[in-house]
C-alpha cells in the first residue's frame, strides 16, 4: 500500500561552484572601476557565465556589493583577531589589531579595496547593510579603546576615527619601499599614545 504521508527527504541544495569566481570578479571589477562604473555584463563575462545567471546567486549587483563587501570585511576581520590572540596588554592588542588591519588592506585584495573604497552612498540601496557591516567590524576598535588607560578626558570616538582615518587612508599614499605597513600601523599607535 502506497503512504499518504509526504516525504521528509529533500533534494540536496544546488551548489553552484562558480559563486567564488563570481565574488572574486565583481570584487576585482568594483575595485578597478568603483560600483558605479561597474556592469553586471562585464562581472559575468569574467567569469564565463550568461548575465541571467548572476541571478541564480543574487537578485541585483546592490546584494552582490554587499556579498563581496562581507567578504573584505570577514577577511580583514579573521586577520585582526588572529592578531588579538596573542596579545594581552592594552597598546600591544591595539598595535597589533592596527598591524593586522593595514597589512590587510596593503596585501593588495580586491576584497579590501573595495572596503575601504567603495562607500555605502556610492550604492543608496544597501547603505544601510554596508554601513552595518562597516560598524560591526569597527566594534572592535570600540572595544580596543576601551580598554586602554587613557585619562578621563581622553575623547575615545575621536581618537578611534583618527586611528581608523589614517589606516584606511594609506593605501592611497603608501609604495612599497618605504616603511612597511607594520612600522607604519606602529607610528600611528606611537603618535596617539604621546598625544594622551
């Protein structure tokens, strides 16, 4: 006798395994072009798939910015607390968090250029999911902060957006033969302690 009770078993979920190359072309293009000057078309022509396809994945190139986005950010966020993990004191935890920081965002990545270039008023749609993504990883410089002993007038948010200004703003100036990004995210350590 055939049941009447339907079946719990389910298709195994389709895997696509052009998904990473997909995120790896749109994050090298949104680097290289900006979002804006970015098209689904030449995304998908990257990687050899038809522009209807991207789809399948995501339902416009806004939540595309934002997968690859995510990305920058988780890898620059694994990086930060690797560094964090074998450090224990105050300043050498916030020097090592700024080390790991710059040396992901000079380590020459799509995915880290496009957080640091890439805006959340370049793509009004998801604004609010980049800006979140952006101050969920920066909690951690709140929490760095925090921590330190700095005199009760020390303005902590000023001094994170300064430390965070001059961390991100270094790909734009910085070439290889000079200090490297470890004496760098040092200085910077270095200049903000003098000044408390």
């Amino acid at each position: 006798m055939r049941s009447t009770v339907p079946s719990t078993r389910s298709r195994a979920p389709h895997v696509d395994n052009r998904l990473a190359g997909l995120l790896d072309a749109a994050a090298t293009q949104f680097a290289a072009k900006g979002f804006q000057g970015t098209s689904i078309r030449s995304i998908v022509r990257a990687v050899g798939m038809l522009p209807g396809s991207l789809y399948y994945h995501f339902a416009n190139k806004d939540e595309l910015l934002v997968a690859v986005y995510a990305e920058g950010v988780r890898r620059i966020d694994f990086a930060v607390a690797q560094a964090l993990s074998r450090e224990n004191d105050p300043w050498a935890r916030l020097e090592a968090a700024c080390v790991a920081h710059l040396e992901s965002l000079l380590d020459q990545s799509a995915y880290a250029n496009v957080v640091v270039s890439v805006h959340p008023s370049d793509a009004s749609a998801v604004a609010k999911a980049l800006t979140a993504l952006r101050d969920s990883y920066e909690q951690k410089f709140v929490a760095l902060l925090a921590a330190l002993p700095l005199p009760a007038r020390a303005d902590r948010k000023t001094m994170r957006m300064l430390l965070l200004g001059a961390l991100n703003w270094t790909p734009v100036w910085y070439r290889t033969g000079g200090a490297s990004p470890e004496n760098l995210a040092r200085e910077y350590v270095q200049l903000l302690k003098r000044t408390t």
